[in-house]
C-alpha cells in the first residue's frame, strides 16, 4: 500500500481483521467461552453452598471451588478475551499483523493455554486452594505459582506483538495520528507491563523460591503490597477494552460518529496515569503500612474517577445527539431513539447501567472511612460484580456478538440477536439480584471468601443466611444466561456462511481531523508520568518492608 | 471543551474533591485513620511467649489514654479469648496478632474491622458505649476452618469498679 495514503484514507480501506490474524484471535476467543462455562458454573455452585442448600460430593472444598472461580474468571477468561480483542482491534485500525509480530501472539497465547492448564490441574488436585489473589502465607504447590508466572509472561509476548505492530504503523505514517483503537489498545498494553512487574518480582523471587523450600519464610507485607499494585490495574486492564468498544464500537452500531477523539485519548492517558499508584486502597485495614501512605493512595485513587465520568458523559453526549438527530424533542425522548432490538448496542448498554452503582460502590470503598465498614464482606463481591461481573463481561458478549462472525465470515441472523438480547436481560436480573443481596448483606457484616456457616448460632448470622438464598436465585439467573451465551457463540462461529462476514463497526470521532493534543501520544513522557507516580506512591511503603525486620512467615498447608 | 462537558466535569470533580475534604476532615480532626495503620512486628512463631499476649483478653490499661488494653490472639482456626466481657463506655486499645496465616478480625455491628498478618501487631483504638453482644468474625480466608474461627465480645452494663 503507497505511503501516501492518508490514514483516514486506510481507515476506511481497512474495513476487516485480517484472515490470520483471525486465526489468533479466535483461538483465544475459544478459551473465553470455555473459561465462561466453568468459571460461571462453579460461581452457581458456591451460591448453593453458602445458602446451605447443597453440599459438595467427592471430597471437593468449597475454598478449591472459590479458587476456580477466580482463576478461570477474573484471570483465565479476561486474559484470552483482552489479548484477543485488542488483537483484532490493531488488525481491524492498524492494519495486519506482519509474521514476526504475529508468531509473538501466537507464543502468548500457547503458553497462557499451558500454564492455565498446569494451574486448573494444581488447583483440581487442591494443591493451590489458596484463591487468585494467593495470599502467603498459606502456601500452594510451587507448580501453581509457576503456572501463574508463565501465563503472566505469555501475556508479555502477546503484548510485545501488539505494541510492535502499533508501532510499526506509527513509522509507517509518521506525523499523523494513530488510529484510536490501536492507541487505546497500546496504552492498555503500556500499563499492563508496567503493573505486571509488581506481581512478576513477587511471585519469581518470593513465592516460587518459599513453595519450592529454597527460602523458609516470606514476607507477607511486601508480598501482598507487590499483589495490589498489580491488582487494581488489573480491573482497569479488564475495564479498557470495555471503554474501547463504548467509545469506538457502540457509536458506530448506532450508525453515528463517537463524540471525541481527543477527549477518548485524554482518558485513556490519564488510566495509564492513575490505574497503578493506588493498590494500598485494597489493603486500608491491614497493618504494615502507615497511614499517610494509605492516605495519599486514596486521593490518587479518587483521580482514576475523572476519566471514568469524562467516559460517561462522552457516551450519552452520543446517545443524546443521535436521538435527537432522529427527531427526538423534550428532555428525555431521545432514550426512545436507541437501537432497543440491536444486541450489539443493549449487551453493553445494560453493563454501562450498571457500573452508575459499580462506580458509585467503588467510590465507597476508595473512601478510608468507609472502607472500614465494607471491608472484606461480601459487599466487596457485590461491588466487583456489578464492575467486572456486569459492565466488562456484558461489554465482551457484546463484542463477541460481532467479532466471532466477522472472523469466521457469517451474520447475526436474526434469532441470534434476540438470543443475545435475552442473555443481556437474563444477566442483568441474575446479577442485578445476586450482587444487591450481596451489597445489603455485607452492610450488615456478613463476611466475603467464607463457606456456609452459622456462626454458633447467633442471630445476625441467620440474617445473613436469607441474603445468601437470594443470591443463590441470582446464581441460577446467572447460571441460564451462561448457557444461552455459550450456545450463542457456538452458533454465531458454527452456522451457515454468507457472502459478506459480519461488520467489526469502528466509527469515526466527531473531530476525527483535529489533531492530538500535544504530548498525548509521546509514550516517553506518557511512561515517565506513570513511573514518577508509582515511584511517589510506593518508595517509601515498600523500603518500609525491607528496613523494619518484619519477622518472615513460614508456609502453611491449612485446607 | 464543549460547555456541557466543561460543567459536568466541574461538578463531577468538585464532588470528589469535596469527598476527600471530608475524608481529609475526619482523618485529621476527628482521628478517624485507617485501621491497623504502621508497623508493630512480633515474631509469629512466639506470639504467646511475648509479654503482650501472653494472657489474650482484656486487662487495665497503664496508659491513660485508655481504659484496658485487649488482646486477642488470632490462629487457625480460633480466636483467644472466646469470649470476652467489657464494661459499657470503656476507652479500649485493641490488638489482634496471629501465630499462623492472615486473618481478619471483624466485630459485627461495630467499626472494628481489620487485618491480622503474620509478624504484625494490628491496633484499633475504640469505645464500646453500646450494651450488647457482639459476633466477631474472619473475614479473610485462613483455611478450611474458615468460618468456624469467631469470639464474641460482651458489652455489659456498669463501670468496672461497680462489678466485684
């Protein structure tokens, strides 16, 4: 393709994923869907054991069910499903993948497969029946930890693939700005290598060595500490790719332009900011830490909200302006106007619903005071479902929607819609019942990660009891609607073949010709911001580990 | 911007920022600080053997900030003491440390929630004004005893010099 081709100009040649990259991208979309089928029905079986409703055969623990549940959702589906889409997405804006750029996510993605399969045998022998979040010093089999290690560093390898193909574009057509879902993609990337060196320095040179008895003891402070850094970028790693669709994809479903290019990429940026120096908001009840450190966590945490309500009001600026470019009149007549029949616009419309109480929920466990109330209940699991449970997962069906037919050259007829439109309604009553249940029971004080149980009998414990039966019909909603999605995906990858795939829509930005600001995509600059602000918010914490001689922990095997 | 942006991002970051005022407000004047917050150690392998712990419960504090000190120590899968009786409208300084994994050391109904790890001294300063029976709880996975680690605080009604 001649160079001097604008990139407006190849935006619009380049309408589709290319075949191989497809290829990739659908091998990991295959791991989503079968991480969904376990990892869902593993979640229905926890909320039966804790209403005291059904008990386990052959042995299996319900902390080995929990443990399942984490690692196939929040690591495993997430993972396949980010690598997969930013993939495409870099294929559908950029352009192909060369072969080198594409062999590297081929490697990514084989060796996430393998160490997902070590980890599911680790825990299927309950070995590692010490959740996702692995806290030492309850100590699993080395293997498990490994397993981890080389799903992490398989992610690397994709990533490493992407940002080259990004950056390829960018010497391509030097001067001109990126395509917007490959920058959004690449920052995604950007902050998800820096915040995985946190996690990747503990497990390497903590737990692999303490699981395998070359050191006795583990420092659980820093451990944990070198875990949260990496874990709240985490949910902002799972939460981009969900703002890359409602900010590119969902205007273009309802056939208008985004609101602003500009202000999409300003977001993104200040995520890559924001997302890593605020772990210690996870850990304000727990010692180790002085307050003023967990103090100033909690200000840069509330500065990750901005770009979430600039996000907000850029997606119904949209909604609005189309609406009333069909004639909608008076203050609300536009909500009439949106696409209520198009699955691909209601799958992510209901999850955009949902985080209004996601976010506002998440601003009250930011809050230091607050945090102190709901601080591991189970308002906590409330919380993150109605967030990575409801607005992310809801945004990747929809996505899934159009991505597994436009790669394998179908349609969505008609009857698939409205399967999808039934999987977002049945998902949002079964997580609208389960999470609220969850949220009303740990205000009450029940706890999160615990079993059934009635406390010796006290009465605040059969209170608890009702809420957990209440989550467990939202569990068989949930539960429904997965197999509906599972049979869906099938079917959108399995039926006839049409002459034209389905679109991948990407739409254009309302000031699509305006150029960036300045220094939005100076990724020098971009990376020295994030690191002066990692290294502000966590020097002083974790020196604080090393020089105050906390006594080391020995493992313990206690399930 | 466009006007409209301009005025929500304004309300939108004034609120926050009027929150952390609040939060600021209450964490300084009010001494309402995280939980557990700054670094006690303590060797888990020999909690008991500290002069600390070495009787779990509730003893008359020398400081005069307080009226006792309670102990607690937590471990897979109880707490000590198991039960607890504690005058109405004591000042009392809590501690919790564990001689195996993490837990968690929450007193259902009251502001006292917080971590316990292996090498620390977590501390929640407290009143308990309220008559009543408190449920206390792990709240963070320890093992498959889990959930049959609890104590239970009593507040009961009189100063302690009006008891024998």
């Amino acid at each position: 393709m001649s160079k001097n081709i604008h990139p407006d100009h190849l935006f619009s040649l380049n309408n589709r994923v290319d075949a191989k990259d497809g290829k990739l991208v659908l091998a990991n979309m295959i791991w989503v869907i079968f991480a969904l089928f376990i990892g869902g029905s593993a979640g229905m079986l926890q909320t039966f054991i804790r209403a005291g409703m059904f008990e386990l055969p052959f042995g299996i623990g319900y902390y080995q069910l929990l443990t399942l549940h984490g690692v196939i959702l929040a690591l495993v589906l997430t993972f396949f499903f980010i690598m997969g889409f930013q993939i495409a997405s870099l294929s559908r804006s950029a352009g192909a993948f060369n072969d080198k750029e594409r062999l590297l996510g081929w490697i990514g993605f084989w060796m996430m497969s393998a160490g997902t399969l070590v980890a599911a045998a680790m825990i299927a022998t309950n070995e590692a029946s010490v959740l996702y979040t692995f806290y030492a010093p309850l100590q699993a089999h080395a293997f498990y930890y490994i397993a981890l290690a080389v799903i992490i560093i398989g992610t690397w390898f994709s990533v490493a693939g992407q940002l080259m193909r990004y950056f390829r574009w960018r010497k391509e057509y030097k001067g001109h700005k990126t395509p917007l879902l490959s920058f959004m993609a690449s920052v995604n990337n950007v902050m998800w290598l820096v915040c995985t060196i946190g996690v990747s320095m503990s497990v390497i040179f903590q737990y692999i060595p303490w699981s395998l008895g070359i050191v006795e003891t583990i420092n659980v402070s820093l451990s944990r500490t070198l875990f949260w850094m990496f874990g709240h970028a985490l949910v902002y790693f799972w939460l981009l790719p969900a703002y890359m669709s409602w900010y590119v994809v969902v205007p273009k479903v309802l056939g208008t332009k985004g609101f602003s290019d500009n202000l999409a990429r300003m977001s993104f940026v200040l995520f890559l900011f924001f997302s890593i120096p605020v772990g210690i908001h996870h850990q304000l009840t727990e010692p180790g830490i002085d307050a003023f450190w967990k103090g100033l966590q909690v200000v840069l945490t509330f500065a990750v909200i901005v770009p979430s309500l600039m996000t907000a009001f850029s997606l119904f600026a949209v909604f609005e302006t189309h609406g009333r470019k069909l004639g909608a009149t008076g203050i609300l007549d536009w909500f009439k106007k949106l696409p209520w029949k198009d699955a691909r616009f209601v799958l992510p419309f209901l999850g955009m619903l949902f985080f209004i109480p996601g976010g506002i929920g998440g601003i009250i466990n930011a809050s230091g005071q607050m945090n102190q109330l709901v601080h591991n209940t189970i308002w906590v699991v409330g919380h993150f479902h109605i967030t990575v449970g409801a607005p992310v997962i809801l945004t990747y069906f929809g996505v899934m929607m159009f991505l597994l037919p436009h790669i394998t050259g179908r349609k969505i007829t008609k009857q698939l819609n409205n399967m999808g439109l039934y999987l977002g309604y049945t998902w949002t009553f079964g997580m609208g019942l389960m999470s609220a249940a969850m949220h009303f029971a740990g205000l009450r004080g029940a706890p999160r990660r615990s079993t059934f149980s009635e406390y010796g009998g006290a009465d605040i414990a059969q209170e608890w009891i009702t809420y957990q039966i209440l989550q467990a019909v939202g569990g068989t909603f949930l539960f429904v609607a997965i197999v509906i999605a599972v049979i869906l995906f099938i079917q959108l990858m399995t039926g006839p073949k049409t002459t034209e795939a389905e679109e991948f829509p990407v739409a254009s930005m309302m000031d699509q010709s305006v150029p960036t600001t300045k220094w939005v995509e100076n990724w020098r600059v971009l990376i020295i911001i994030t690191v002066f602000l990692l290294l502000i918010a966590y020097t002083m914490p974790i020196t604080q580990m090393f020089t105050e001689n906390i006594p080391g922990a020995k493992g313990f095997k206690l399930w | 911007m466009h006007k409209f942006e301009k005025i929500w991002m304004s309300v939108g970051t004034g609120s926050l920022i009027i929150f952390l005022v609040i939060l600021g407000v209450s964490a300084v004047h009010a001494g309402h600080t995280p939980a557990a917050s700054g670094i006690e150690t303590i060797n888990p392998e020999y909690v008991r053997e500290d002069t600390r712990f070495a009787e779990p419960g509730l003893h008359e504090s020398e400081d005069e900030e307080f009226d006792y000190n309670l102990y607690f120590v937590a471990s897979a899968f109880s707490y000590e003491p198991s039960e607890v009786e504690i005058p109405q409208g004591s000042r009392v300084k809590v501690q919790v440390a564990t001689t195996d994994v993490v837990h968690g050391f929450q007193v259902v109904n009251t502001n006292i929630n917080m971590m316990v790890e292996p090498g620390l001294v977590s501390t929640y300063n407290t009143n308990f004004d309220t008559v009543g029976e408190y449920l206390i709880v792990c709240n963070e996975y320890c093992g498959v005893g889990h959930t049959d680690m609890t104590s239970t605080i009593k507040v009961v009604d009189g100063g302690a010099e009006d008891n024998e």
